[in-house]
C-alpha cells in the first residue's frame, strides 16, 4: 500500500543551517573567524498544516480504514477500494460495508540525529563594510521503522460480499488482507523504488555563504544610540538537496542558490539592547528532479519521477529582540517568525504539480535564548591576550505550519585576528582619534555566524 | 383432396420448421410510416383471491399484460392462468397469417402437385382450388401437420400426446389488442418469457392445463418461428427471402437492416428487435396468398428501452437452457426426433440474440465512462428506473447460467469454444447491475422496516416491485453472487414486506399476487429461512400458505 508522505523531517535542519551570517562589523583589516557546533533535539516535531505538533512518527501512522482510506491517505489503491465499495453502499445508509472496512493501522517511529559544525571566517574590507563567509559541515542521521497493528477484517468482508462485488475488487481485499508492516515496506522499496526507510545517513556540508554587511550609527542620523545594520549574502547550494529516491533523508540545504538581504536596528542604553530584525531571501530557478504525483496517491512511484522546473517561493523573516548584560556576560532573548511562501514547479510530465506546491508554503514561529561571555573588552586592556566570545544558544520552534519543530542548542566561539592592514588603519585612526589603544577589534556586540533572522 | 394432402404431408418438413426451408420471397420494405397509430387495448388478468395455484384469470380490457407475462415466466405456479395465455395465443389470430409463415408458404409453394394446379388455365385452376385447396381445407391441413409433428416430439419422450384440440394456427406475432394489423415487439418479448419460461415441458413435469403438453411445444415452435422471421433466417441458416424485422446495433433504430447472416456477420453486428410493426397484404385465397402475395410491414420506430431488450434476451436464455439437453430431460427427445416439431439445430437459434446483447450493453446500455446504465439506446442518457434493472439483472443472470459448463451441452467444439467466456464475461455488467440497484435504488431502515426505494427521492417501491428485487436479487445470491450482504439485504426487505402480503386477500392485482409468492418461494430456498418461513406461517395462519415452498 502506498501510504506513507514524505518525512516532515526535511525541513527540520534546513531553517538553521542553510544561511549562517555574520552580525558584526569589523574595522578594516581585521578578521574573525568562528568555530560552532550544534545539536538538534532527536525528539524531532513537526507542525501540520493546521499547526498541530506532532512527533514524526505520527506522519506515518496510517489507519487502514474509514477516513485515511477515503482520504487517500493510505494510499491510491485503498482508497479506489473504498470508493469502489462505497457505491455498493445504499443511499441514506448510516454505516455501510465501506465504512466497515478496517484493515488494521501502521504506525512509525523515527529519529534523527542531526549535529551541525560549522565553520566563518569575517574580514574588515573597510571599516564599513565586512565580508565574510561560511560553511556548515553536517552530521545526519535517521532511523525510521514502521509497526502494523490491529485486527484486518478484509477476508470477512469478502466472504461476505461474494461475487456481488467485482473481481478487481475481490482481489484488493485480498491484498489487504495481506497487509503488514513487511508488504509496506516491499511496496516502498520494490514497488516504489525508493531507497531501504530504515536507515539513511548524511556526512557532509551544508550549503556555503558568501556576504557583507554593513552598519549605519545613528549617530550620523542625529539618532545617538542607534545602529541601522544590512546584511547581503549570497547561499550556494552545496548542501544534501532533497532525494527523490530516497524518503527519509533530510534536506541539508535549501536545495537552490539564494540571494538574501537582511536588516537590523538596534538600540542600546545603558546595558540593555533591542531591536528589530527583518529578512527577504529570493531563491533562484533551477531545474530538479522530483517525483510528479499523479492526484490519486501520496506516494509516487518511480515512474512518476521527472525533471521539473522549480521557481523557489520567497523566504520572509521578521523578529524583535532584546538583550541586556555587561561587556563581559549578556543574555539576549530572541523572538521571531519566518514564512516561506509557495514554491512553484512546472515540467512536462503530467501531474499534481499543485499538490507538490502547497506543502511548500510553510511558516514557523520561534524563540531562543542566548548567553555569551566575551574577552573583547579584556582584551581591549590587555587583561587577556586572546580576544574571543564563547556563546551558547538555546532554540526552539514553538509554532508552525507545514515546518519541523527545530530545537536545538548552539554553542560558538569566535575570535578576532589582526592583518598588516588593520595595523595601517589603526595607526591612521590612532593618530586621529584613539591613542589609548593599541589594539583594534570589534566592539561587543551580538556576533553570529549561525542563526541570522 | 389428394393434391391437398400431399401438399400437407410435406409440413412434415415443418419439424425443422424453422431454420431449414428455402424461402422465395423476397423481404417486404421497411419505409417508415409515420401514420401508423395502434392504440392496442392489452389484457389484464386480476386475481380473485383463490390462491396462486388455482389461479384462474379473468382477462379483461385493459392493465398491464407484460407484467403478467412476466410474472408467469419460469413461476412454476399459477398453471391454470398460463395455460390460459398459451391457449388464447395458439387459437387467436396473430398479426402474420400462418400462409405467410416462411417454413408453410415454403412447403406449399414447393408442392409438385400444387405446382401443376397452378399452371392450369385460371378458371380451371379457380374451380380445382376451390375443391381442392379451400382456405379451411389448407388451414386444416395445417393443423393436422403440426399435430403430427407435435405428437412425433411428444411421443418420443413418453410424454402425454396432443389432444383433440380445438382449433389452433402457427399465425405469428399474437394481436395483444383489438388491432391485427400490427404489433409491438416488447408485447412479444414479454409472451416470449412466459412460452420458454415453462419448464414442465423440458423437465418432465405436469402439463399446464392438466392435458398435455403439446400446448407448450406448439408455443415455442411459434417463438421459434417468430425470431427466425425476425432475423430473415433460411433453412440453412443463411438469410433467406422472408422476414427480416431486426435492427443492428451499428446503425441504430430508425431503420431495418438486411436479413441476419451469423456466418458472415461481422464482429460488431448485434442483431436486436424493437418498435412497431403494421402488416399489410391483398386479401385472397390461402394458396394465393402462400404463393403470389407479398406481406408488406411498415416499421415504426421506438425507443429502444433496456427493460424490453431485457425481456428477449431472458426469453432467448431461456429457450437455450430448455434446448439443452444436459439442463433439460426431455430436450433431447424433443429436439432429437426426426420429423418431430423442433430439431436440434435449434439449439443454436437463441444465441441469435446473444451479440446484439453484448454490442448493446457495452455500446448503448452502458455508459462505460461513468458507469452508468441507461434506461435506453439511441436516445438521451437517462439512468434506468429499477424494474429495468432488476430485468437485466434477471436476464443476464440467465444467459450466465444458460451458458455455464457448456462441455455436456451437446453443441459442437467450435460453438462450445466460442461461448465459453460468456458467463465470466457477463458477471461484470451483473455486478454493476446490482450494484446499481443497491446504491441507486436504495434499501434504507425505515423504523424497524428496511424498504426499497426507487430512487433518492423518498419514493417507496411498490409491493410488485419489491417482490420482484427479492425474487431476482435472491436468486443471483444463490446463484452465482454467493453474497451475505446481498442475502441480508433480500432477507431484511422479505421481513417487511411478508407480513403485509401475508394479510392480502382478494383484490390484488395478479402480477402482484404471482410476484410475491415467487418472492416468498425464492426466500423459502434458503435452507435457513425454512424455521424462519414457518413460524411466519403460524402467526399469519393459512393466508400464507399459498406461498408454496415453505414447509
């Protein structure tokens, strides 16, 4: 029986790795690089589209019966079953012989170890603008299994019709009657052509980033206290994209190259810092391999596979913040959403293309919660001989629609080098301005190379 | 008197009356006459109230006579009322002379002596016809071949002899009203159900009218007849020069085509019969009439319905399960004698009916895309009402039993081999059939009833009716659906309707009256209805008793 949907897990690591970025303007000739690692929850979620959570195996919970066979949830063959056995239904019937149909359920448990390093590096190209660029290494892993249960009436059904009913359909019921977890997975495996569900591993990158930013003070506005920062960064896909052929892997990337454009306000007294955050990323049209769902299953066969043209929907972000702590310690609190809206594919083989597009608009509502301590200051004074900012990061997804429930926790060091054309700017600007110092980094301020907006 | 005799001898031939003469005559036109109006007052039989058994109709102006028929057709009750349809068909006028039935004008016009009468100067020939040759001397003629031929057949099997009837004819195509000018093919679809529907004849049992059988014989040798004319068939199988009232599926219903060939008919072909014929021929003397005048019909055009279709196929698969003789005892006698009144190449003269039925339904009937059966060919799509389907359901469960194990059948290896398919070929359309039934015309829990519905508008199906889908849903359960839901479904609608027919009395109409008991029979089959079927006989106390079968 064809029953089982992609796993949801596939947007799950996607969100978080796909644009590392890096908030911080470095004066010139300075540069930073950046170590970071994170771990995602195995208790992996997910939210439907009515923003439900569920665990992942409740994706793959089937039962064989009533609405998931009407539905089609349970496959094409089952569901042409029951419409077949509902025309022998009488009219005004209140429970009819399709309706008595129970072949039992299915239901799945799956897991996925997922772990992120990742790797920056920033460079002040001028004391406006700062380039850097990243790249996530992934550690993937997903163990699924599938449990068939419960008791199947198909044979009693059979007797019981007879010959009333058509062949075809004589021999549907004995079919499900043969149902077990083993005849669904031969089917998703031999039938389906997809690769064994059991076990899927990835070990690999991400995909890479490329980008500037820049910060406007307030100060040139007339605004004391005030930073406008914009982010500009380029994503190559390089990461794992999604596998026709494979159902539970995860999408390590977004899959398509992506140009984003990010902007930040920030304002800061006297310890406490808030701001705003706001993205828009615009994906770029490439053609890709899918399997093109004919409108009667969930699951296509191999013979549904083919080469579409994909036209990403674009990705909006939004978020407010606010933080508050010393030059040494700071907790920051993050609160935020992103939409990505409708992807749009067309390709010369007939199908649902509409189907593949609506589960793409998805959407997710998150929080996390930050702490880092920086040496930057000490550093500054000469207190510390290495500057560097040790953060941890705590996430999570607390709603969503059509997303993972990403959860996971970051930990990062960053670190700040010096280039002969730091120490000429800095004697430029020494000689102009600071004379206190002789060592020129970044002031404290948030530093991420891993979860922009 | 010896010319006449001679010439009467040779209806012997009439034992192979229908499929083996040489025909001369060419077939009559087929113009379309759009006067043609034949407002035909039907018979109708009421039941008054004796029981099924001892039914004796009263056959009065008017209702509905193919329901009658219908209901008679394979009842193996009410003997006395069929007996009386049979007679009234054999001793009527029908709306063909019997001179102008092929196999007779045939024998007549092939009569040596005849010839030489007939080549003598016409006052002559006037004078020797009228002595030797009068109308009632050729008509009893006639009726001493038949006779013959009826007591060859009857007597081979050991069966009583035909007795000194009172006058009977092979006219074909019986007047069902007071019109002998024309007739409907769907009233003769319907007699046609009730003639091949009896099966005392071809399994040995009591004659309908406690005489004889020869009733029955002379009946379905006047079916035979009447389709072979219909198909334009020769002796030989080939198409011949009379007849020639059928249509083809291929090019519908407005006109007739040429007489029926099976040995070269394409694939496609699907002979069927429909619409309104009206004869008209001069008026003269017998022999003239056998050997110079030309019947001319005039088709009228009608719509096609499934429910009449219906009805010539199940008389056709009933003639095909009689006429073999691994189904029916005396079949081989009766088909086997020489010189008898059938022969056994009649075997084989329903299974004319048998392509125009798949072409229609898989063409016309059957809107295979959407899966619907329609009420009727070449017109608009509109669903068929529920006695059609129950007709078609009947039918076609016939032709699969008809056709089933075909091995000892006694037909030879080329026609064995090409019916062999057809009984698994029909269950598909028998399945949408009941399926049809079931969700379109529904069974639905009223209170503590369950009740037939004849559609989804609420319209409860009347008793007929509902004894009907008993009758037929029950017999296909036990006959090839093996089905408990469909057991349940033909139980549960027996249970609300028994206990109200159980309490009828006189005064309803017999199509009704036969229905139901065929109703309450077909239930009484099931060896697990038989406590059921006797405690109903307790409480309603000897009103049900009529419904023979239960014990």
């Amino acid at each position: 029986m064809k029953f089982l949907q992609k796993l949801p897990i596939v947007l799950m690591v996607s969100l978080g790795l796909a644009g590392p970025s890096f908030a911080q303007l470095l004066p010139k000739g300075v540069g930073a690089y950046q170590l970071g690692y994170r771990k995602f929850d195995t208790n992996a979620q997910y939210f439907d589209q009515d923003g439900g959570a569920h665990g992942i195996g409740d994706k793959l919970k089937v039962e064989f019966s009533g609405t998931d066979m009407s539905s089609g949830k349970a496959g094409k063959d089952l569901k042409k079953l029951y419409r077949e056995m509902k025309k022998f239904d009488s009219q005004g019937a209140t429970k009819g012989v399709a309706d008595e149909m129970n072949f039992g359920q299915l239901e799945g448990e799956a897991t996925a170890d997922v772990q992120a390093k990742f790797i920056g590096m920033a460079y002040g190209l001028t004391n406006r603008i700062t380039g850097f660029a990243g790249i996530p290494f992934v550690s993937a892993r997903v163990d699924a299994k599938i449990n068939y249960s419960g008791t199947n009436n198909a044979l009693a059904i059979k007797s019981r019709l007879g010959n009333m009913i058509y062949k075809e359909m004589q021999d549907g019921l004995d079919v499900a009657s043969r149902l077990s977890a083993d005849s669904v997975r031969e089917n998703i495996e031999v039938t389906k052509g997809y690769a064994p569900i059991d076990h899927w591993e990835y070990n690999g990158v991400g995909d890479t980033v490329l980008g500037a930013r820049t910060e406007i003070s307030g100060d040139s506005l007339g605004v004391k206290r005030l930073h406008l920062g914009l982010t500009g960064q380029f994503d190559f896909a390089t990461g794992h994209a999604d596998d026709p052929d494979i159902l539970t892997d995860i999408p390590i990337g977004r899959g398509y190259h992506a140009l984003s454009v990010a902007s930040d306000l920030k304002i800061a007294s006297h310890g406490v810092e808030t701001g705003i955050l706001g993205s828009l990323t615009q994906g770029i049209n490439r053609d890709v391999s899918r399997r093109v769902p004919d409108g009667t299953e969930l699951l296509s066969g191999r013979d549904r596979k083919a080469t579409v043209h994909w036209s990403p929907g674009q990705d909006i972000g939004g978020g407010l913040y606010l933080g508050y702590g010393d030059s040494l310690i700071k907790g920051v609190y993050t609160v935020g959403a992103q939409k990505h809206l409708q992807d749009h594919y067309s390709g010369s083989l007939e199908g649902d293309y509409q189907a593949m597009e609506k589960i793409t608009e998805s959407s997710r509502a998150y929080h996390q919660i930050g702490l880092s301590v920086s040496t930057l200051d000490a550093y500054t004074k000469k207190a510390i001989s290495i500057p560097f900012i040790l953060a941890l990061t705590a996430h999570d997804t607390f709603a969503g629609v059509n997303s993972a429930r990403a959860r996971f926790v970051e930990l990062s060091i960053t670190s700040f080098f010096s280039t002969p054309a730091a120490a000429a700017s800095r004697s430029t600007t020494a000689s102009n301005t600071d004379k206190k110092t002789d060592r020129s980094i970044p002031k404290r301020n948030s530093l991420d190379f891993s979860a922009g907006v | 008197m010896h010319c006449g005799k001679h010439l009467f001898q040779s209806l012997a031939i009439l034992a192979v009356v229908v499929l083996f003469c040489s025909c001369a005559m060419k077939k009559s036109n087929n113009d379309t006459h759009r006067d043609l109006a034949a407002p035909r007052a039907t018979p109708a039989v009421s039941w008054n109230g004796d029981g099924v058994d001892n039914f004796a109709p009263q056959i009065s102006s008017s209702g509905d006579a193919q329901s009658l028929l219908m209901a008679l057709s394979g009842c193996d009750c009410a003997p006395t009322a069929a007996a009386a349809l049979l007679t009234a068909s054999a001793v009527k006028r029908g709306i063909l002379p019997q001179v102008f039935v092929p196999q007779i004008r045939e024998t007549i016009t092939s009569d040596s002596k005849l010839q030489i009468l007939l080549k003598l100067p016409s006052g002559l020939q006037n004078t020797l016809k009228s002595w030797l040759a009068s109308d009632s001397k050729i008509a009893s003629e006639i009726r001493t071949g038949i006779s013959g031929k009826l007591n060859k057949s009857l007597g081979n099997f050991g069966g009583t002899t035909l007795s000194n009837r009172s006058a009977f004819r092979l006219d074909l195509f019986s007047a069902f009203g007071t019109d002998q000018s024309s007739f409907k093919m769907a009233d003769q679809a319907a007699r046609w159900n009730l003639v091949m529907g009896g099966r005392n004849l071809w399994t040995g049992g009591a004659p309908l009218d406690g005489v004889d059988h020869g009733l029955q014989l002379l009946e379905t040798m006047r079916v035979a007849a009447e389709w072979a004319y219909i198909a334009g068939l020769s002796g030989s199988g080939k198409p011949g020069g009379f007849g020639g009232l059928a249509l083809d599926v291929r090019t519908g219903n407005k006109n007739l085509v040429a007489p029926y060939d099976p040995t070269t008919a394409p694939k496609e072909a699907g002979l069927f019969a429909s619409g309104v014929f009206t004869i008209s021929y001069a008026n003269a003397s017998a022999v003239d009439m056998a050997t110079k005048i030309k019947e001319k019909w005039v088709y009228q055009a009608d719509e096609v319905t499934l429910l009449d279709q219906a009805r010539l196929w199940r008389s056709a698969a009933l003639a095909f399960r009689n006429f073999r003789g691994d189904l029916s005892k005396n079949a081989s006698a009766i088909l086997g004698v020489k010189d008898g009144a059938l022969s056994s190449a009649m075997q084989q003269l329903p299974l004319l009916w048998l392509p125009g039925m798949g072409q229609l339904l898989e063409k016309k009937f059957i809107n295979i895309g959407s899966r619907l059966i329609l009420k009727t060919a070449f017109g608009a799509e509109a669903p068929a009402d529920l006695e059609t389907l129950l007709t078609m359901a009947d039918a076609i469960q016939e032709w699969r039993s008809a056709t089933s194990n075909l091995a000892t059948s006694g037909l030879s290896p080329a026609v064995t081999e090409k019916l062999k398919g057809v009984p698994q070929k029909l269950l598909v359309p028998l399945q949408l059939t009941v399926q049809s039934i079931i969700s379109k015309h529904t069974f639905v829990q009223d209170g503590n009833d369950v009740k037939l519905f004849v559609g989804s508008n609420g319209q409860v199906a009347d008793p007929r009716l509902s004894a009907i889908a008993i009758r037929i849903l029950g017999n296909l359960e036990q006959n090839g659906l093996n089905s408990e839901e469909l057991k349940a479904k033909v139980f549960s609608l027996f249970a609300s309707h028994a206990p109200s027919w159980a309490a009828q009395q006189a005064g309803v109409d017999a199509p009704t009256m036969i229905e139901e008991y065929r109703a309450a029979a077909m239930i009484a089959k099931y060896q697990d209805a038989q406590e059921w079927m006797r405690l109903l006989r307790d409480k309603m106390g000897a009103s049900v008793a009529r419904w023979g079968g239960a014990s």
